[in-house]
C-alpha cells in the first residue's frame, strides 16, 4: 500500500460530450494504475462535493447562484468553453471537494494526489477555459479557515498560465494607508507560482507572486533548470505550509493545446523534481491534474499515471 492517498471517484467524469478536454482520462488514469499495479484500491478514498460554503470562500455569491440556478448568461457559457447542465455543476463541485480532502490528507502524509482537479482558471466571479470553479483555492481557503494552514504557495506547471489562481490570491492593498499593518505578512497569505507558455492563452495574464513565461519549443533540459530556479526562488522568499502543486500533463511536446516540447519522460523527471524539493524542505504538498490534451489519449494518460509514480518513487521509503 502506498503511504499516501489518492483521491478520486468515478464522478470526477465530466459531461460534457466530445470535447477536446478528454473527460474520461481520470477513469483511464485510475484503470492504468490499478492495472499497473503501482496502487491497489485501497490507496484511493472517495471526496465527497464541498459545500456552497466552501465554494463561496472563494467565489462571489452572485456567481455561485448563476450557476445553481442554470442562469449563466450566453457570453459567460462561451467564456467558460464547456457545456453547462446542473451534472457538470454537480462534477466541480465534487472536484473541489477532492481537492479540499487531498489537501487535508496532504497535511497528514506530506503528500496526496486527487485524480482530478487543477481548474486554475476560474475567477471569483466567472469561469473560462474549461474551469468552472477554481478547486485549488477553495481547498486552501477552506484549510486556513479550518486553522490546519496560514500559509500556502501553489506551483503551476500546466502549460497555460494560471491567471484566475493569481487574480484569487493576488496581495490586498492596505485597507488605511498611513497605519502601520500589525501583521507585515497578512497581504500574501498565499504565494503564486506559474510556468508556462507566454505564447499562449490567457491573452492577458494577471500578475502571480512570481510568473516565469516560457518560450515556446522550450525542451525538458532548460525547462526543469527553469522550475527548479522558479521553486528555489520563491521557497526562498515564502515558506508555505503546503504547496498545491498544478501538474497539468500540457506541456508535452504533442499536446493539442500547448507549445512546449516537454517528453513524457522530461514530465516525469518534472514531477520528480517538485517532489524531492517540497520533501526536502519538509512542506507537504498537494497535487492536482489539471489540462492535458495529447493527440492519443494514452499519452495524457501516461503522464498524469507517472505522476502518482514519481511520487512514490520519492516518498516511499526504500
Ligand atoms: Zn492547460
């Protein structure tokens, strides 16, 4: 058994008919690990949906009725470039749940992965490419206000950079400027990491704590020395008490939708390496999937596996 927890369900499958964003790739990803036997079905546990209290830790209220009601207006459907019915409501939640209890198993086991989740670019007040709402930081809005964290930092290696996680957690300008805050650190509860493609969508990329905007081409030798620069500079002016690390499968050099030459195997060594430093440093870390849209689905499906792989590689002790 591993030593740590995968989070999943079944559920995590998103309605949303042929699309590029392959919906089934948790259930294969799931399937090829059990059948790889690098886990057995008792290293995964259930999530159960996060409540609309959890959701509405981080998205406005007027946007979490849009879409309990089914009243998002045609230009918002088309920004969020899915399909909605009250099935796909049901399945982000469930994701945002997944990803509040691999947080919470984070904390005990120093890692979790859920088998799902990443939807980076969902706003407080919309969603857009293909993320309705924005699991990571409602799983860690919800960990603060459960006092388990102060502090977080996420590290987003998908492709497309991670601009609603940057505008969510973006430093709150002083309420009264000219008093002295009593606390200097409470403008950045949470750091922002983002590596991807500059040459790529979003358009217009909001400010993270620290965005490193890759050329496209760029391959796995100059990628992982630039990640591995990006962590130690912001471990070295942060020091979080959980990463949630964003592994989207995209930056493979034949993803539909990314520009970079990453190889499976440069992905791999990239999970490898975030996951040897947050151990170094003793921070545990969270993992989610985010995009991944190989030309064969066995690809995406490849890499994401090979995450929970790298994982245990790095965590199971020998
Ligand atoms: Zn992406």
């Amino acid at each position: 058994m591993l030593p740590f927890k995968l989070v999943y369900s079944e559920d995590y499958f998103l309605p949303i008919g042929t699309h590029v964003f392959p919906a089934e790739k948790y259930k294969r990803v799931h399937d090829r690990l059990l059948e790889g036997k690098a886990c057995e079905a008792a290293d995964f546990v259930a999530p159960r949906p996060a409540s609309d209290d959890d959701i509405l830790l981080v998205h406005t209220p007027r946007y979490v009725e849009k879409l309990k009601t089914g009243t998002l207006s045609a230009m918002e459907e088309l920004q969020l470039e899915i399909p909605y019915s009250p099935e796909l409501v049901r399945a982000f939640w469930l994701a945002a749940g997944g990803s509040m209890l691999a947080a919470d198993h984070a904390l005990n086991d120093g890692i979790a992965i859920s088998i799902g989740g990443g939807f980076h670019h969902a706003f407080p007040d919309h969603g857009e490419g293909f993320c309705m709402i924005n699991d990571i930081a409602i799983a860690i809005r919800r960990m603060q206000r459960d006092e388990k964290i102060r502090t977080a930092m996420t590290l987003d290696c998908d492709v497309h950079q991670g601009n609603g996680t940057a505008v969510i957690f973006a430093p709150q300008p002083a309420r009264s400027p000219g008093v002295i805050s009593r606390n200097r650190n409470s403008q950045t509860d949470v750091f922002t990491i983002s590596l991807h493609q500059e040459n790529n969508y979003p358009a217009f990329k909001p400010p993270s704590s620290l965005d490193v905007n890759l050329p496209d081409g760029l391959g796995d030798n100059e990628y992982l020395a630039t990640l591995g620069d990006a962590f130690s500079m912001g471990l070295s002016k942060f020091q979080p008490e959980l990463v949630c690390y964003v592994a989207g499968a995209d930056p493979y050099c034949e993803d539909q939708l990314g520009g970079l030459s990453l190889t499976i195997e440069g992905l791999k060594r990239r999970d490898t390496l975030v996951f040897q430093m947050a151990k170094a440093e003793g921070i545990p870390i969270m993992v989610t999937f985010a995009g991944g849209y190989a030309h064969r689905l066995q690809d995406t499906v490849t890499i994401h596996s090979n995450t929970v792989i790298a994982a245990k590689e790095v965590f199971v002790r020998k």
